[in-house]
C-alpha cells in the first residue's frame, strides 16, 4: 500500500460517513475501523472505499466497519484528534459481546464505571479493615488525632464516591468530567449534607425538595452523567460558538444539579422509606422472612442508596430500646459477598482478577466494606454476586428468626460480632452468618467462572481500556522481550515455547523462500472459503484458514511483535526478511472484548516460531456463537514475489501453512 496520510484519511472518513453528530462510538480491532452509526443511510460507501488506504467497507453487526489493514490504529488515534469519539469511549475490542439482557446491561454498565477506581477502592477498604482491627484490639484509640487522620485517609474515597464516579460516568457516557464533577461536589456539599441531616423541609424556587444523603451513593450520579450528555449535546447544537464554551458548563450545572436533588432525592427517598417500612413491619409477624429479606437484598439496597431508608428506624431503635432488629440480618448479607469474592479468589485463573479479590475478601470480612469485592470481582462476574445473595437470604432468615440485633450502630463484619452477642439468640447468629458464609463461598466455588488465565498486566490494560484506553497497538507492558522462559505464560500452559513436531519446518528465510507455520492443530480452510468477505476476498492478502481443534495458538513465523490487540483475538509479526504475518483467532472475536483469550505476547516482543502467542477458551467462543477459525495472513503479499498456501487438510502447529517467496 502507498504511504497514506492518516489524517487526511481520519478526516475523509469522518466527512463521508455524516460527521461526528452522525457516529456514537468509534473503536478498532486489528485491521478494521469500527464505527457505531446513528443513521447508517448518512454513510457514502463508495466514497470511503474510494479514500486512499481504504480495502474495503463492510456493515456487519450493527458496526459500519471501514477495513484500513495494519495502520488502523493510525487513523484512530488521529481520529480522536479531531473528534471527542476516540479518547474515552474507544476499547480493545469493540462493543460489549451480543445478546446481553437490559439488566445484564446495567451490571457491565456499573461495572465498567467502577472499574478504573478499583485499586484505590480496594486499597482504601484494606485500610479501614485494618484501622477497624487496630481500634478493636486495643492498638489505636478510636479518639486519637492519629486515627482521625488515617480514618479520613481510609473514608475519603467512600465518602466522596459520587465525585470520584463523575469522572469515570463522564468518560462513559461522552460528558465534560469536570462539569460532572461540579454536580457531585454540589450532591456531597456541606451545606447540602446538612440539609438532609437536619430533617427540616426544603424548598427550591417555591418547590419542594425531599432531601436525602449523596455521600457514598452511586447511582444519583451515574443517573446525572448519562442526563447531562443529553443536555450537553443539545446545547452545543443550539448555542452560538462564542458563548458555548462557558454557557454550557453554566447551564447545565444550573439545571443538573436542582433537577437531581428534585428528582432523583425523592424517587429514592420515597422506595426507601416504602421498603424500610415494609420490612420492619414484617418483622413483627414473620422474623425469619423479613431477615430472608435484609439478608438477601441489603447489597442491592446499597447499590440503589435505598439502603438510607434504613437508617432512621435504625438509629431511633437504637436510642429507645438499645438495639435494631434490621441490623441483625446484615452479618450475614455483608459475610456472604465477601465469602463469594474470597471464593473466587481460589478459583479464578485470572491473575488480576485475584489480586483484587483477596483484599477485597479481606476488608470485606474485617472491616464490612464490600464496595472493592461487589464492584471489581462479584458484579461483573454476576454468578457471585447472585450466590452472594442466595447466602444472605438463608443466613438473615436463620439469624433473625432468633431476634438477633446489634446493640450499636456498627458496620457489619467479624470485628462487630460482640454488638450482636448481647441481643437475641447469638447462637443462631453464628449459624445464620456461617450458613451464609458456605452457601456464598461453596456455590461461587463450585458454579463461579474460572476465566483465563491472562497475564496481569494484560487484564488490567483490559479493564480500564473501556474508559481510558490507549490504541490498541500499544505496548502492554513496554521494554519486554519474549523468550521461551517467559514468566508470562499462561496458567496451564507448559512453556511459552512450542515443541515442534519431529519431521516439520521450521520458519526460515533460505534463498528467498520463506515458509510460514501453521499457528495452531486443526483443519485447513481455503482463505476464499472463510466466512469473512473481507479476508475471503484476499484484500488483507493471501493465506489461509484453520479450524483449531486446540486453544493455543503459536507464532508461525520468527520475527518482532508489531501488533498484538489487548482484547488478544490477532497478532501482527513481522519477519528480520520484512514479511508480515497476521494471526487472527476467529472471526469477529474482537467483539468478546477479550473473554476466552490469554495473550501470552506484547507488541515489542521478539519471538520465535513455535513460541506460545496465546490461549483461547474454543467453547467461550462457541458458546457466544463466534467462529473459531484462525487465519493466517501474509498482509504485504503485493509487496513480494508470490505467496501459496500449501497445508490441506488435517494440520499441526509447526507444519508448513503457507510458502511465501521473497
């Protein structure tokens, strides 16, 4: 291909497909520009197939795919240089994978928003589990100027949650973060807190505002972000471009912020207080299903902030009779999540996925902060979440029928359990809370994902990527070079380096004859025969496909790791004899935004034929109705002497695919 200006060719795409207004997200995979359209009908296909660097225009997917080859991440990157689409919104893989529910929808969706504040959140919660130990044992006084500074260190985090969740929304959901910022510091402002505390009646203009607390609340101000991108881009549109840059901000702050308190304050107040109402009064003819209950959906009243509801009627019983009959469930609710996330600390292959979830586990059973553990393990991962709640039903069944309570106002976890012992059968509490604890952890254990086993860093680029990724030709873990004792390899597999086998090739380039690998064990497909008109079409080049029969797919050819997708479904190498290889696992796959797929490669890395590339779980693949043929693509072909596929039929990895002649 002739040199392509990547700029001209970014902004010739976005003139044809109807200008920024006209697209809501633009990603890329290995080789294809893929852009989400609101009015495909806008889109002049033949113009942008016209465009220098251009293969190919496909519509597939509900995606409008503009096939650019090796230099995609190029016009990427420049096309989020002239446009607000690419900086924020732009993943490793694409969309989010087919066929999920609208609530498993809104799970990704908290999820995803959560993710890039993981780490502090999880760190932050170690700290408080770690405080609420010492103050327990005697080691730190609870009134010392020491603690009340490490207390601040530990709570800032939770407190200030709606701030720290404005960013991440706004990033979502294509706002301006620091207006979203400005309407959480109102939703937590001092002055707004004490409004809410006070109990008094609140108005605004002459209308009435019921007030509630914002601190540590989550959805208000998702809920916020996602209203103000409406509101944002409306008034871009209608507003003159000498006012806008400040009307805007000015504007939507003014109408945000008494909206949400108008809104979203009283809507949930009102839930709250009908729930909270509900459940105590159960509580005076069947204990142990009020308890079923508090046990099983007091996380999920936290995730929506109707948990609130719940704190008036605890404090006014703990001021009149010294205890609340509504804390004696919540051991068990609390324990339960946190034996689900411990359990999955055992059982994932996720490397990263683990290091989240033992701390996690850990504040969560000390210090009863479960936010880290719902929202960077047992959410996204929904079965524990689910089993999470199946062990808090049973538990708050068993402990409230035995009128267990706190005698104090305590955050429920190990440590607390002397403020349950003096209320109620105590021993039914123990039962109740264990139960909870072995159906959470046993079920999450025996039923939760495994996952793969991909490399740390890996899965961390692939989780924060959906917020604030890099392109996806980007180095992983930069400076890095691939041997075959590489501490990378995934869990299962024996070596990062193949044993070809006795009798095949190797990728050499002797008289100019070069003959490429196969990448993986299976059967060999004619490349016109794949189900992808674009690589069918040998517009990306020639070669060939392979139905595998295994998931570890290796390098056909020795050479430097040009690209390799975080998402892990392709990898581009390029020969020291300038030929350059394309494996791509399946077809679509970018679309699993790497579920099944543990890279075992960065690009950077220099590898051999034969050397692990990575590990694909075939029945995840499957199982989301993606085909697992695996291509093989010389990309240059116009650029050398000739190139013919030679393996048929059943194939080996490490047999001769494909004779490329320089």
């Amino acid at each position: 291909m002739a040199v392509v200006d990547y700029r001209s060719l970014a902004e010739g795409i976005l003139q044809e497909v109807g200008g920024e207004e006209n697209i809501v997200s633009a990603t890329h995979c290995a080789t294809r520009l893929r852009l989400k359209l609101r009015d495909e009908s806008k889109a002049d296909k033949a113009a942008i197939e016209k465009l220098p660097g251009v293969i190919a225009v496909m519509q597939a997917g509900g995606q409008y795919q503009v096939v650019i080859g090796d230099n995609v991440p190029h016009v990427h990157a420049e096309l989020g240089k002239i446009t607000k689409l690419t900086g924020d919104e732009a993943s490793t893989g694409g969309d989010e994978a087919p066929g999920g529910n609208l609530f498993n929808r809104f799970i990704n969706l908290i999820s995803s928003i959560f993710l890039p504040i993981l780490w502090p959140l999880a760190g932050a919660g170690l700290l408080k589990a770690f405080l609420s130990m010492a103050t327990q044992f005697g080691w730190l006084n609870a009134e010392s100027q020491t603690y009340v500074i490490l207390a601040a260190a530990a709570d800032s985090i939770f407190y200030f949650l709606p701030l720290f969740l404005a960013v991440t929304a706004a990033r979502r959901f294509k706002t301006n973060q620091f207006t979203s910022m400005a309407i959480a510091g109102a939703l937590v402002y001092p002055s707004i807190v004490e409004l809410a505390a006070a109990g008094a009646p609140v108005a605004f203009a002459g209308l009435p505002v019921v007030m509630m607390s914002y601190t540590s609340s989550v959805i208000p101000i998702i809920v916020a972000v996602w209203l103000q991108g409406y509101l944002e881009r409306f008034l871009n549109k209608i507003l003159p471009a000498a006012l806008r840059n400040f009307s805007t901000p000015l504007l939507t702050i003014l109408v945000m912020v008494p909206l949400i308190l108008m809104t979203v304050g009283p809507v949930t107040t009102y839930a709250a207080q009908a729930i909270s109402s509900g459940v105590n009064a159960t509580f005076g003819f069947a204990p142990w299903l009020a308890g079923a209950i508090m046990g099983g959906f007091w996380q999920v009243f936290v995730l929506f902030g109707l948990h609130w509801g719940f704190v008036p009627i605890m404090t006014n019983d703990l001021a009149t009779q010294g205890y609340s009959l509504l804390t004696g469930p919540l051991l068990a609710a609390v324990l339960a999540q946190a034996a689900a996330t411990l359990a999955v600390f055992f059982r994932t292959r996720n490397a990263a996925r683990r290091q989240v979830a033992g701390p996690a586990a850990l504040s969560g059973f000390l210090a009863g902060i479960t936010e880290p553990g719902i929202y960077g393990v047992n959410l996204p991962l929904k079965k524990p979440f689910y089993f999470g709640i199946a062990g808090g039903v049973i538990g708050g069944a068993i402990a409230a029928s035995g009128g267990s309570a706190a005698n104090s106002f305590v955050f429920p976890s190990l440590l607390a359990l002397p403020a349950f012992s003096t209320v109620g059968s105590f021993t039914l509490q123990l039962i109740g809370t264990g139960v909870a604890v072995v159906i959470a952890f046993s079920l999450t254990f025996l039923f939760g994902p495994r996952e793969s086993a991909v490399p740390t860093a890996d899965v961390q680029a692939q989780d924060t990527a959906a917020l604030d990724p890099a392109t996806d030709d980007a180095p992983i873990a930069s400076g890095s070079t691939h041997t075959s004792a590489s501490t990378d390899t995934p869990a299962g597999a024996t070596s990062a380096t193949a044993t070809l086998p006795t009798g095949t090739a190797t990728a050499t380039e002797i008289a100019g004859t070069v003959e490429v690998l196969s990448p993986v064990d299976g059967t060999a497909v004619a490349l016109t025969e794949v189900p992808d008109k674009v690589f069918a079409s040998e517009a990306m080049g020639k070669g060939l496909g392979i139905v595998p029969t295994d998931g570890h797919v290796y390098a056909p050819i020795s050479g430097t790791v040009k690209a390799a997708m975080k998402s892990g479904h392709a990898y581009g190498i390029k020969s020291p004899g300038g030929i350059e290889v394309l494996v791509h696992i399946g077809i679509d796959t970018v679309q699993l935004n790497g579920r099944g797929f543990s890279p075992a490669v960065t690009r950077g890395d220099h590898v051999k034929a034969g050397d692990l590339l990575a590990v694909v779980d075939l029945d995840v693949v499957a199982e989301a109705g993606y085909d697992p043929t695996t291509l093989v693509v010389i990309t240059n072909t116009a650029q050398l002497t000739d190139v013919v596929p030679v393996a048929q039929g059943t194939v080996t990895h490490g047999q001769p695919a494909v004779t490329v002649q320089i």
